[in-house]
C-alpha cells in the first residue's frame, strides 16, 4: 500500500509520490463515480494483450482487453458481461523502472470499475483512460467485501473513524472537526485518512485513523500522536 506522509495530506491537495518521486494528482472514489458512465463490481474472466502499442502521458504501453462478468451496477446499465480495454506499461517501460501506476488485471479477481463508454454498447474504457496514472479507476475488492458492497464514502468514513477513536482513546476529546483524505491505491481498495483533534483547540494532539474501502480500521497506520 502507498502512503504519503500525514503532514503533506494536511498542508497540500491530494498528492502523493510514486516509487520514482513523481507526483501523482490523486482522485478519490466519490470524484470517480461522479465522471464515470458506469459503475460496478465484477469479476475479470479473462485478460488478453491487442497487439497494439501507443504512447500514452509520454510512456509507452500496449492495448488490453478484459472480460468481466458484472457482479452489481451502482450507476448506468451494462449487460451480464462486459468488456473493458485499457492501457498496461511494455515490459521495457517496466525494466526502465517507469513509476505510472497502471491497471493490472488477473483472471478471478474481483474489483469495482469506473467506466466510460466505447464503440460498442458492451465495451468500456476506465474513467481516467489517457491518464498516467489511471489504475486508480479500478479497485480490487477485499474478501471481506460481498459482491454488491459500493465504494466507502468520506462521510461514512469519518464515522467508522469516530467510533474507533471513541472505542480504542476512551480519554481523548474530540472538537468536531476532523480531516479526511482519500489515499487511493492501486493495489487495492481506496483508504481514508481521519485526522480528529483534541480540544481545547489548537492542542498538539490528534489521531490519524485509516479506514479501508471494507469499512474496517487499518491498525497498523493508525495512531494518536503527541
């Protein structure tokens, strides 16, 4: 999982650094669905190279196509099976260590798709299709997730977050305000960052919760902080 530092999340928008120190200009799930023709769970029945190159953001990429049988559509109509064709780094992109953060799809696997509409009234692009870093229109479903589970929104994070504090910093007193953040990621879900003050305000001390897209708290980043 990537993860970018609390203090940059606070100070700046919602960017983050690739492997290679390259910014990435985040989206969160929310901005996602509100661009997206289509969403849905569904799971990847097969993945297929198109025999066509094309430099996309200024890297070099080869066309795929998968198919995806639709599991449960939260936005637009899509038929029993679609088909979605998206952009993969070349395997000399990835030996020059090139950072873009691109879709990886593999058979069985079950994700939530951001799409817009092709050619054809089956087949799809992602929402952020021509962009560098596009992996983040498609989220890979925790197991934990049931097939028609939709993505988790900021408003419903900050209260997962908010009850976690309450249960686990019986001591801390919360002012009300909280800040929340969306770390997409390309190998899974979206996480949401919950930072929650202390009163009297301004204090020093303030938790930093992570909320998975399953809606369960991510113990191993979450902390109050002196």
């Amino acid at each position: 999982m990537r993860l970018v530092c609390l203090a940059l999340m606070i100070a700046a928008p919602l960017v983050s650094f690739s492997a290679m120190a390259r910014p990435v200009q985040e989206v969160s799930p929310e901005d996602l669905e509100s661009t997206s023709d289509v969403v849905c769970n569904g799971r990847v029945l097969s993945v297929e190279k198109m025999g066509v190159q094309r430099t996309v953001a200024g890297v070099e990429t080869e066309e795929m196509r998968a198919r995806i049988q639709v599991l449960h559509c939260f936005k637009g109509k899509v038929p029993a099976k679609i088909e979605l064709d998206y952009d993969a780094s070349t395997p000399r992109e990835m030996e020059r260590g090139n950072a873009a953060e691109r879709i990886v799809l593999k058979p069985g696997e079950r994700c939530r798709f951001f799409l817009k509409a092709a050619e054809a009234p089956y087949r799809y692009v992602n929402a952020l299709d021509g962009s560098m870093d596009d992996a983040f229109a498609v989220e890979s479903l925790s197991l934990k997730e049931a097939d028609d589970h939709a993505c988790l929104k900021s408003d419903d994070a900050r209260k997962i977050a908010l009850k976690f504090a309450e249960a686990e910093y019986p001591k801390f007193s919360f002012d009300g305000e909280s800040n929340v953040f969306c770390q997409p990621d390309a190998d899974g879900g979206a996480v949401w960052i919950v930072t929650l003050h202390e009163l009297p305000y301004p204090r020093p001390r303030y938790a930093s919760i992570f909320v998975k897209g399953d809606g369960t708290v991510d113990r191993s980043h979450t902390s109050l902080q002196d």
